[in-house]
C-alpha cells in the first residue's frame, strides 16, 4: 500500500516545527523584534497561492470572484514582503558593537 | 513551465533558506546575511511561482501591477516607520498576514481547479479541511491584530475590556467555529464558507479585547505564532514545501515568544489570554501607602550623583520610548563615558511593548549591543553599582515581587535596582504601573525620584555632568 502524500507533508511540517523550536531558542533576546518582523516577512510566501489564484483566470476573463481575491492577496502578501525585509534590515543595520578604537 | 517535481524542489530550497534567515538572527553579526537568505528565498519561490504555472498571457501583467503595488506600499510603510512604533507596525503586518490567507483560502474555495483540488461544490476532504482550518486561524488573526494594532495605537483605550459571560461566549464561539467546519465538509455548502469566515472573525475580535495594554507583548507574539498556522493550513491546501516549513517556523517562534513573555511576567498563559489584569482591586492598598515619604530631587542632584559614582546601570522601560528619550539618553550616557563612568544598561523581557523592543530603540540611538545586557546577566551586578538609574520602567524594579507574597506580582523576575547604592527614578507621578501596585523602590532610604518628563530631564542632566 502507497503512504498518502499527505504524510510526507505532515512529517516535513512535525521535523519543521522542532526546526523551529531549536532555531528560535537560539535567537539572541535582543534580536527579538527584527525576529518578528522578518517572521512576518517569510510567511508572506503565502503569495505564491496568491498569484496562482490571479493566474486561473482565462484570456477572456482576467477578473473573476477568485482571482479577484487572488489579485488582492497578492497587494497584502506584497506590502508584507518588502515591508518586513526592509524593516528588518533597518532594525539591523542598527545593531553596532562598541568602537575598540577610542 | 518547468516540472512540478522540479518546482518542488525549489520550494524546498526556499523553505531551507529560510531557516537560514532565523538562524542568522542568532547574533547581530550574522543577522543581516541571514536576512540576505531570507529574501533570496522569497525570490526564489515566487519565480519558481511563476514559471510553474507558465500562463503568461491573460493576468499576468496584473500580477505584477497588484505586486508593485503593495511592494511600494511595503518599502513606503519600511522607511518611513518610526522605531517606537515597531509593536504598531508588526500587528499590522499580522494582521495582513492573515487577511492574505483568508483571501487565498477564498479563492480556492471558489476556484479549486486553478489548485488541482477539485471543483466547486466537490473539493477534496482533506484540502477542504485545510483550507477551512486555514481561513479560520488566518481570520482570528487578522481581526485580533486590527485590535491589537487600535490598542497599541491608542486610537482604543488599552484598557481591558470585559464583560459577564464572556469566557463561555468564547468557548461556545469555538465549539461552533469546529461545528462549522464539520458541516462544510459535509455539505459543501458555500454558506458554511461564509459562516464560518465570520464567526472566525468575530472570535478574534472577542479574544484580544479583554487583554490589557501592557499585555500587548504577549499578544503580539501569540498573534505571530496564529499567522504562523493559518500559513501552514494554507501550505497543505496549496502543497507547498515552502509554505509548510516557513508556517511551521512562524508558529513555534511566535510559540516560543509567548512563552518567554509570560515568563517574564510570572504568568501563564491562559492568565493573559482570559484577560482583565489591571482592572483588580488593589486601590485600598496603595490609597494607605501614599502617606510615605518620598525623596524627591532635580537634575542637578541627579547630575551630582552619578558625576561621584564610578559605574551607573541605565534601566529602559515603556516609558522611554513613549518619551522619545532614547537619544537623549545615549547623549547623557557618552557625556558620563568621558568622564570615566563604567555604564550598562539592563533590560527586563518585558521592558516595552513587544519582546526585544527597548534593544531596537537603544540601537536607533547608537548604543552598542554590547553594552546591553539581560536579565539573568547583569542582575548580579546591581551589588557593585553605584547608580541605577532606571527611566519610564516601573513594575519590572518592583521589590515587592520577592518579598510579599500576596502580591499580584510575586514570582515575577525583577531587576535587583534597589541593591545599588542609590536609585534615581525617573518618572512623571507617583501613579502605580499597569499592574496597579505601589512601587517599594520609591520609599526606600537610598531612591531620589525625579518627577519629569523622561526626555526632558535626560537632557537636562546632561547640562549639569
């Protein structure tokens, strides 16, 4: 019997979430804002549903109830992903260590 | 068009490189490369994106524009945001998050042959209970991030909003949101669809209205975590590696961040998620306490002291970066510098309004991470120092967490200010913090109050060093 491909998705979502737990515990307190933004950033990857909603629509009809929805999300996935890059790389470019040469 | 095998694969790369990016976040010196991976991977998986669907005659130019727009909306909202507005900012960029995949799962819903998942009215189960399980997070988390944001904004009183039979309300709420979805997949029924949606919605609103301001961090953090879910609900609707690992990433940090702020409270979680801290009686108690007798001096007094000592540890607080203070602080902090004065500056977890947020205003001001310490690292030498001087914090310095155990706050960890030497506190009033309790730190032998704005007296300190 074939294992459901399902599984395999469940079982790369499980490894992701001890990924995860490892990952983020080593994460400097300090950097704990940028984390959230760039968390913020990366889960915007939701955009490629986005844009394979905004795509279904055929020639005639580019403008459908769904790919409406699609377009849209595309906008909101859109202002998270630069927004949150940009933010984050703001944030750290602010993180200076002390200057040794005084 | 290239292979679905083969845009999975690049999926995968996506998902790998952004583990990366978290990874990278482990110390400021690799943060920036790992943001670097973090962005390459969103590359990647939105070309990939395009070239496995390889339609690019009808709506593709469309794509773009809508991509555009919100890209410069994005880049706009990223330069131009204030750092004291980052909690603002990040609630409203969760609340973004979920408001996308509630789109993303309506267009499936109504369109599921554009995702191989069947056709209307016959949607596979299983992509059907995961888009519905997607839609739902992914609404709780937008309208509890639109309340979040209101009341972070201020435009909403910060002010715990509660009210009888609310906690069975949520509850039943609940039952029915599961209920529904039940029926969805029985029936298949748009309708279900809709209801469900709103009922989702509903419930986000009602979960965070109860929550006090001063809660906010871990609310924000709670709300990451649910962007984190409805993504990876999304992720097994669309079967997308990359979206699966990145949601499951999100989740657990925003997970963790919960955690490490009600720690840092000495709460549970269920504690801060049932609601209405601040609004308990304790008003009789501190009513008595605020015959004492309290030291009060000026900036000279101030400056006098901390000119005579040899190390000042600086503790940062919400009321900082209410004051804008932070610059001014630095400005006081390199005029001591000159004068040979060892200075450091000590955070408590739950300093500001989401975790880690006085470390970015400290780091707008110049201040090296360097000279930024945590908790468990510097609370031992508040022994050895000569001055603390603790600025716009109040609750986290509160003794009275390791002392009374009838307390709302015993058990908290707090900063070891009272051991130093002396205390300068700054501060506009004698009023209670958010957790409505009197401070002990402002009747003891060795604290000199300093009743002004934070920003002004900062500056006017720096005038008599």
């Amino acid at each position: 019997m074939e294992i459901d491909p399902f599984i395999f998705r469940l079982s790369i979502f499980i490894l992701s979430i001890f990924i995860g737990y490892y990952v983020v515990w080593s994460v400097t307190p300090s950097l704990h804002t940028p984390l959230m933004s760039v968390t913020n950033a990366i889960s915007s990857v939701i955009i490629v549903g986005a844009i394979i909603a905004g795509l279904a629509g055929n020639s005639e009809s580019v403008f459908n109830t769904s790919s409406i929805f699609g377009f849209l999300a595309i906008s909101l996935a859109a202002i998270n992903i630069f927004g949150g890059f940009l933010v984050t790389q703001r944030m750290l470019a602010m993180y200076k260590k002390k200057k040794k040469d005084k | 068009m290239i292979s679905v095998n083969l845009s999975a694969i690049f999926y995968l790369i996506s998902g790998v490189l952004f583990i990366l990016a978290l990874r990278g976040l482990s110390s400021p010196e690799t943060s920036r490369q790992g943001n670097l991976f973090g962005i390459i991977g969103m590359i990647i998986a939105i070309t990939v994106t395009f070239l496995s669907i390889g339609n690019f005659q009808s709506g593709f130019i469309f794509v773009l524009i809508f991509l555009l727009i919100g890209g410069l909306i994005g880049a706009f909202v990223a330069y131009k945001i204030p750092m004291t507005a980052m909690p603002e900012l990040v609630a409203g960029f969760h609340s973004l998050v979920g408001l996308a995949a509630v789109f993303v799962a309506i267009s499936a819903f109504l369109n599921p042959e554009a995702f191989n998942l069947g056709t209307p009215g016959n949607i596979k189960l299983g992509s059907l209970i995961e888009m519905s399980i997607g839609a739902a997070v992914g609404a709780i988390t937008f309208s509890g991030s639109i309340i979040a944001f209101l009341k972070l904004q201020g435009i909403m009183s910060g002010a715990p909003i509660t009210f009888k039979g609310q906690h069975p309300l949520n509850a039943l709420i609940l039952i029915s949101i599961i209920i529904l979805i039940y029926l969805l997949c029985a029936s298949q029924s748009p309708n279900f669809f809709w209801l469900l949606l709103a009922v989702s919605f509903l419930i986000g609103f009602l979960l965070i209205i109860p929550i006090g301001g001063a809660d906010m961090p871990v609310v924000i953090s709670m709300l990451n975590s649910y962007s984190g879910w409805a993504a990876a609900g999304i992720g097994f609707t669309l079967e997308n590696t990359a979206l699966i690992i990145t949601g499951a990433l999100v989740g657990s940090s925003g997970a963790i961040l919960s955690y490490i702020m009600c720690k840092g409270m000495n709460r549970s979680f269920f504690n801060v998620i049932l609601g209405g801290f601040g609004a308990t009686e304790q008003s009789a108690n501190s009513s008595s306490k605020e015959q004492r007798p309290v030291k009060s001096g000026n900036a000279e007094d101030a400056a006098f002291l901390m000119k005579n000592a040899s190390s000042v540890i600086i503790v940062p607080g919400y009321g900082m970066a209410v004051a804008q203070a932070q610059h001014a602080l630095r400005e006081m902090v390199d005029t001591l510098k000159k004068n040979d004065i060892k200075v450091s500056y000590a955070i408590h977890p739950v300093a500001g309004r989401m975790p880690g947020h006085m470390n970015v205003l400290l780091a707008e001001a110049n201040v090296p991470y360097d000279e930024v310490f945590e908790l468990e690292e510097i609370n031992n030498d508040f022994a050895n120092a000569d001055v603390a001087f603790v600025i716009g914090a109040n609750d986290v310095t509160n003794p009275v967490a390791k002392t009374d155990p009838q307390s709302p706050i015993y058990g908290m960890p707090v900063l070891d200010v009272e051991k130093c030497k002396s205390v300068l506190f700054v501060k506009r009033s004698l009023s209670p913090g958010y957790a409505g309790i009197d401070n002990d730190l402002f009747y003891k032998e060795n604290t000199l109050m300093l009743f002004a704005d934070a920003k002004k007296m900062t500056e006017d300190i720096t005038k008599n060093l």
